[in-house]
C-alpha cells in the first residue's frame, strides 16, 4: 500500500512540508513533551523567527497546532487534511500507509480523528461547541487528537467564534486541521488564520490527475486524460466523469447549451432544462441517504413498537422527526448547488476555450470533444465576445455563492450568453 501521501496530486511542496511537520510532531512525543502544546504555537512570522533564533524548532519544519490547507476546488484540500491527520497518528511518524494508525485514519474510524464534512449550507455554532468539548480530551491512542474541518468557509459567524476560543487555548495534544478556498477575509476570519499555518495547494495539472486515475482507480489512461482534462484538474470530478455514464450525459447536455441560445424564449428554456437537471442530480444523491436516516430516527423513537408507550412516543417525537427533516433540506439545498456550480464550470471551460481559440493561444483546449463548436463560436463572437460570455458565467456562479436565488442567476446568465 502506497503512503498516505500518494494520492495528494501535483502538490510537491506541500507534501514536503506536511513530512517534515509530521516528523517533528513524532519527536515531540518521543520527547515526552506530552503536556504541552506543539511548539510554535502560532504561525505569525515575527515569533517563529525568535523561536529558531534562540534555539527553537526550525519553523519551516515544526509542528503547531492549527493549520488551514487553502487551494482551488479539486486541489485536494481535505486530502491533504486527511492524510497529514494520519501521518500525525503514524506510530512510525512518516504516514506509511500501512500502520493501524494510518489505516484507521485514512478509512475514517481512527477513535481520535474528528472529520466535519458539513452536509448543509453551513457549519453551526452547536456542532462546532460539542466538536471542541470532545477534541479537548486526551487521545485514546497516545498520540494527537485531531480535528479536520471541511469547508471552514462554512462555518457561522457564532460557530467561528468557538473555534477561535479553542484555537487560542488549545488543548496539549489537540491539533485543528481547517480546509477553505483562500485566506479571504470572506473564507475564513482574519483572528483564525492568523493563529494558523497556511498551506497553499494549486490546481493539479492534468498530467498528473490522469496518472493518478490510471494507477489508483485502474481507469485506462486515454479514458483517464480525456477525464482529467475535461474536470480541468479537478481529481474528484475527474473520477466523476471517467467512471459514471450519467455524469457523461449531464456534462454533454450544458455543453450544448451555447447552440440553444438563439432567443429569448430558448435562453429561459435552457435555464430551466439546467436548473432541473441539477435538481434532478441532487435528489438522486441524497434520496437514500434522507431515508435511511428517517427509518433510523423513526425506529428510535419507537416507530413499530406495540408495547405500552409506543405511541406516545412516536407522537411526541414530531420535534425531532421535524429537525430531521430541516437539516436534509438544507443538505438537498446544498447538493443541489452544488450540482449546478459542475454544470457551470464546464460552461465556463466551453467559453475559455473559445476565448483561447480567437486569441491563437497555444493551449490546449477543455473539453476536446466540442473543440470545433467552441472553434466556431470563437469565429463568431470574436475574442471580446468569447470574454464576455465567460464573463456571465463566472458572475453568475458568484452570485449564487452569495445566495441569489439560483433561478435568478442562471437566467441572468443565459440572457446574457443569448445577447453576448
């Protein structure tokens, strides 16, 4: 079994530097420095340079407590998180790969590795205040307790401000693992990043997606480039795209959209069509999950049940039968735009390439497969135009990010695409 590294693509640098982290935290412990924090303790620049002027550890390759993993979607923030979660539990200090303590971590049941991978539209301050109460115990397995967060990006203001307290006064062998788009004022809250290192990642090339699809998932590699290309160095859409025939189909159907815009009446259509085949996709991915939970909290809560109570309790349980029922619309909420955010980077990678086609520029284009379409556009609109159709698109996924209704925005946008 490769190392726990292996699958963190095109990130060299940080993959160095996670090693040289993880190897640090390990003499730490061999140390016996098991009542204090990681040292530094804080990522400001000016403390690390007085720790190793006065014979401290060397910043570039120390632990501490708190880091943020930023980068483009698809870089492989939360696989980098993970797999330094598991190097940090490696009883060889190196994330083997093949160690209790790495398999547990990278399958997602090691006893002292908290994942949060928010289901919702975000991260609350209740979730967030029980995560902290427990990643404040001592590790089961006398090494670290660590605490990753998905889409930190997500968390509320209240829910930030919980996180902050615990990152302040962490616990002696508490690490918090944070993933988020950037180090923006609008990702994550100035006082966070401050008391965290930063590991930057970047888009992973192409190349290096198709070599990972080829080798891990078994994908044959002309299939895996095709992929690779088209995700536009997204490894999980990637996969998507190589191994699922439905993702296929939805992907060709938003690639066909710029030959539909010829009016008003076909530019709603086409919004409509888009939105509903992201409704679609969100129900599919959630359905079961929502009624796997319900038949579990029904059960409970007594559902069935024929002995003295039993419907009682069912009748009195409406409360949380009704919370359940909020937090899966709001994760269908979430699914959902997150389906339709795939279709819009594909338009947007259909219009770059036009862009690309009339200025002459010497890359290769997205989506090979309607490169003649996007050649014609290019001829069509001239580059200005090509600019401002992708322009539209980009605008209008930021505007759903800033939630717009999402039917507003994609309607916007396809007028806009309509009249260039």
């Amino acid at each position: 079994m490769p190392d726990v590294f292996a699958d963190l693509v095109g990130q060299d640098e940080a993959v160095v530097e996670l090693r040289r982290a993880a190897a640090a935290a390990a003499a730490v412990l061999r140390a016996g420095a098991a009542d204090r924090a990681p040292a530094p303790r804080t990522a400001d620049p000016a403390e690390s340079a007085d720790a190793d002027a006065s014979g401290g550890v060397d910043p570039s390759a120390g632990m501490t407590h708190a880091w943020i993993f930023t980068g483009p979607p698809g870089s492989g923030r939360s696989v980098a998180a993970r797999a330094f979660a598991a190097a940090l539990q490696c009883v060889h200090g190196t994330g083997c790969g093949e160690c209790p303590g790495c398999r547990t971590t990278m399958g997602g049941t090691h006893a002292d590795v908290r994942l949060v991978v928010p289901e919702g539209l975000s991260i609350g301050v209740g979730e967030m205040r029980a995560l902290v109460l427990r990643a404040a115990s001592t590790p089961s397995g006398g090494r670290w307790q660590v605490v990753v967060i998905e889409d930190a990006d997500r968390l509320t203001e209240a829910a930030g401000n919980a996180l902050l307290k615990a990152i302040e006064e962490p616990p002696p062998r508490t690490v918090f693992l944070l993933c988020a788009p950037s180090t923006h004022p609008d990702d994550i809250s100035v006082t966070i990043r401050s008391r965290c290192r930063v590991v930057p990642l970047r888009q992973p090339p192409a190349d290096a997606v198709a070599e990972v699809l080829a080798r891990r998932d078994g994908i044959a590699p002309d299939v895996a480039q095709w992929a690779a290309a088209a995700a536009q160095g997204h490894v999980g859409r990637a996969r998507r795209l190589a191994r699922d025939p439905e993702a296929r189909k939805r992907r060709e159907a938003v690639l066909a959209v710029p030959r539909r815009l010829t009016g008003v009446g076909a530019a709603f259509d086409a919004a409509s069509a888009l939105i509903e085949a992201a409704e679609a996709e969100a129900e599919a991915s959630v359905t079961d999950a929502d009624t796997t939970e319900r038949a579990a909290l029904e059960t409970a809560l007594g559902a069935g049940g024929t002995g003295r109570g039993a419907s009682g309790a069912i009748r009195g349980a409406a409360g949380q039968l009704k919370e359940l029922e909020k937090r899966q619309k709001s994760r269908a909420t979430r699914a959902q735009r997150d389906a339709l955010d795939r279709a819009l980077v594909d338009l947007a990678g259909f219009y770059r390439d036009a862009l690309t086609m009339a200025l002459r520029a010497p890359v290769a284009p997205v989506h090979t497969d309607t490169a003649a379409l996007a050649g014609a556009g290019a001829q069509k609109w001239d580059a200005e135009g090509s600019l401002r159709r992708l322009e539209a698109v980009l605008a209008c996924r930021a505007a759903i990010e800033a939630n717009v209704k999402p039917r507003i925005a994609v309607e916007a946008m396809m007028l806009a695409l309509w009249k260039g």
